[in-house]
C-alpha cells in the first residue's frame, strides 16, 4: 500500500464493531486490519472514513463520535472532523491541487 492511512484502535470489545463500521462507510475500499495483539491497525489506501450513523449500528443508539478517540491509540495520515464523521487522508490529500505557472 503506497499511502495507508486510518486509526490504530487499542484492544476491546468494540474493535471488531468499528472495522465493520469502518468497512461498511468505505464500499469498494481494499481496507486492510493488522493485528498487533494490544492494538489493531485498520488502513487504506489514500482515504478511509467512518461516520457516527454506521458506528451507531453497531455500537449503540447513543454512540458519539467524540468516544471514538478513547480507542484510537494513534493514527496515519491527516485527520478532518466533523461532527458527525472521522476521515484519515494522505497528507495534502484535501489541497487543492493545482498547476504552477512560470513565467
């Protein structure tokens, strides 16, 4: 994977929850879930997204967002917030990229 990003999650009950949230948010993404023992990373390649609506699902009505960071050990890439979403994206990903002229 030339850049993997996404959230490392520290070992619990909910971590087979959030890959499958994670999984169900990036339809048609290669997400690869590496198991350290104490932690798991979850990656993909370029951008990787999950919201507070899927994690709902499968962890409750009255999951937040905002605990999502109690499990996230670390992470790769940049991360964007919202209010109801986490998106890991490569570095400069979210820039607009545009062509430099020279005169």
């Amino acid at each position: 994977m030339k850049n993997p990003v996404g959230p490392v999650l520290r070992m619990g009950d909910e971590v087979e929850q959030v890959i499958a949230a994670i999984e169900d948010d990036n339809p048609g993404t290669d997400i690869e879930v590496i198991d350290r023992g104490a932690y798991v990373r979850v990656q993909a390649e370029d951008q990787i997204t999950v919201t507070q609506e899927t994690l709902r699902r499968y962890l409750g009505a009255d999951y937040e967002i905002r605990s999502f960071e109690g499990i996230m050990s670390a992470f790769s890439g940049q991360v964007v917030t919202t209010s109801d979403a986490i998106t890991w994206q490569s570095i400069g990903r979210g820039k607009a990229q545009g062509k430099v002229e020279r005169s």
